[in-house]
C-alpha cells in the first residue's frame, strides 16, 4: 500500500506540474449523448475551451473527424503555435462497446500509450459539442474537456449551458481555458 501512495504522490506532482487537472477520487460515469450518431459527428469542430492539458500547447485548435471504417473515426487535432507552425496529430477513435457509441477512445499514431477516454457528453451535431475524459491513476483521476463549435465562436448561452453539464459532475469549470480562435491571430491554419 505504501508503495501506492508513492507512486500516486509522484505521479500527482508530475502531472500538477504540468497542467493537468488532477483530482482525488475515482472518475465519474456521466451519462453521454443519447443515440450518438459518428456519422452525423464527422467534419471539422473549434475548440472553444478545454481544461488545461500538458499536450496542447498552442491556440486555434480545430478537430476534423471523418469515417475511415465502420466503427471507426480517422482524427486529425491541429493547432498553432506561438512560433507560428502548425502543430498536428493524427489518430483515431473508436467504441470498445458498439452498444455506447458516445463513448470512444482515442489513441493517435505517434503516441506510444493506450488509448484515451474521448465521451461526448452532449451535441446537436451542427453546433456544439461537449467532450469528456477521465482516466484513474490509483487514488487519483485525470481529467479532460472540451467545448467544441462547428464554427469558431459559440455563444455565451451555449458556453453556460455546457458548464453546467460539467458542474453537475463536479467539474470546477473555473479551470477551463479559452481558445484563441480570432480570424487574423489564426489565419496560417486556413493556408
């Protein structure tokens, strides 16, 4: 047990260091989008917030999504940097069980490590989407999120709506980080 406690103690300090929100306690079961629907899901989505993570760094971030097989969404997450180049991943997502469809996991092809939590918590398909992971590390969960828009503002209504969906699992939605999606400041991701 004592060896436990270490490696939770480390891997929180690791991890808090690097902006990821870290949390006491198990990972919640929120109930995801009803009759999830990857089809009508694909194309591209703005980030217009996330918690912080360690593994984005820049700003102008856009997730375009498309059906490579069934059962399975090609991922292609972009973003800018502060020294002007686009940095880019590409990846994929898929079910583990067809019966959940709203919750995927991610895993991307230069990133040696499992695949990763991506349930989406809400969308209307043609305008937001609300994205939520969560992974167990002992006595301690990892948590991600992002509000994502099919066009690069979202309104303030929307926002608060989706905040509140997270705040009723207890997400402190006060960590959440805008995304600079300003047309001038992002127009190299357009080139």
């Amino acid at each position: 047990m004592k060896a436990m406690q270490v490696i939770s103690l480390t891997l929180l300090c690791a991890l808090t260091a690097s902006a990821q929100v870290l949390r006491f306690g198990r990972c919640p079961k929120p109930a995801v989008q009803a009759n999830f629907d990857a089809s009508r899901y694909v194309g591209k989505w703005y980030e217009i917030m996330k918690l912080p993570t360690n593994f984005q760094k820049g700003e102008c971030g856009t997730a375009t999504y498309s059906l490579k097989s069934p059962g399975v969404i090609g991922v292609l997450n972009r973003e800018l940097l502060d020294d002007g180049t686009i940095n880019s991943i590409v990846g994929s997502a898929k079910a583990r069980n067809p019966a959940e469809p709203a919750k995927l996991e991610v895993s991307f092809t230069d990133i040696p490590s499992p695949p990763g939590p991506y349930w989406v918590l809400s969308t209307d398909y043609e305008g937001h989407s609300l994205v939520y992971g969560c992974t167990d590390f002992g006595l301690f969960r990892m948590e991600l999120s992002w509000i994502l828009s099919r066009e690069p503002t979202l309104s303030q209504e929307t926002i608060e709506e989706l905040h509140g969906i997270l705040s009723s699992i207890e997400i402190n939605v006060d960590k959440m980080v805008p995304t600079n999606q300003d047309a001038d400041y992002c127009s190299a991701m357009n080139q």
